[in-house]
C-alpha cells in the first residue's frame, strides 16, 4: 500500500467545458474511469457513485493547448444539481503519475 496521498485532481485531469460545477470527488470519479478507458483502449464506461451517474467517452484523439497535453474525453452526468456535460484531457503529468502507481488488488467479490 502506497504511502503517498492521492494526487489533486487538478494534475490528473484539464477540464475544457463542463455546465455543472466540479467537486473534487466527482472530478476524481471521471478521471478514473477515464483512465482505465486509456488503459484498455476502451470507448465507453458508466459511472455511478453517491452523487454522480453517467457515462464517460473516450474521444481517443489528443488535444493541446497551451502546456497541457493529453487524451479527451466527453461525460455525460447527472448529479444533483442535474443533468450535465463535461469535456476533460488527462494530462501527461497525470498519466504518467498514475503508471508510476502500483496496481491495486483486485476486490473481493461477495455472494449475496
């Protein structure tokens, strides 16, 4: 278990457009969905937390501006203060943060 604390969101993801306001939490759910898509060269992923529900794109091309560099990604979420659309790039600084952690164990699965 890694001894550092998570970094802020801020340096995972650049957010380019969003109608809803971002907490830190749901800018943390969006940018680890979007991440495993990066990861598995996947298009598409639900989400679903306490506060979010949606569904992340993987745009997969690259977009830069200005020092920011990275993979795009479009979610539509609803939350509650209603529906929404953000559009965000992984940063590279982000991306390769990320790789330099270890994987997590997989979670235990529980019968019902």
């Amino acid at each position: 278990m890694s001894t550092d604390p998570a970094p802020p969101y801020w340096l995972l993801i650049s957010v380019l457009f969003s109608n809803q306001p971002l907490s830190p939490s749901l800018a943390m759910t969006l940018h680890q969905a979007a991440f495993e898509l990066h990861q598995r060269g996947e298009g598409a992923k639900e989400v679903a937390g306490d506060m979010v529900s949606g569904r992340v794109v993987n745009l997969r091309k690259d977009v830069s501006f200005g020092g920011i560099a990275g993979p795009a990604f479009e979610a539509e979420i609803e939350t509650e203060r209603g529906s929404g659309v953000v559009r965000f790039v992984l940063t590279r600084q982000g991306l390769e943060r990320m790789k330099q952690q270890p994987a997590e164990p997989p979670r235990p699965k529980y019968l019902n």
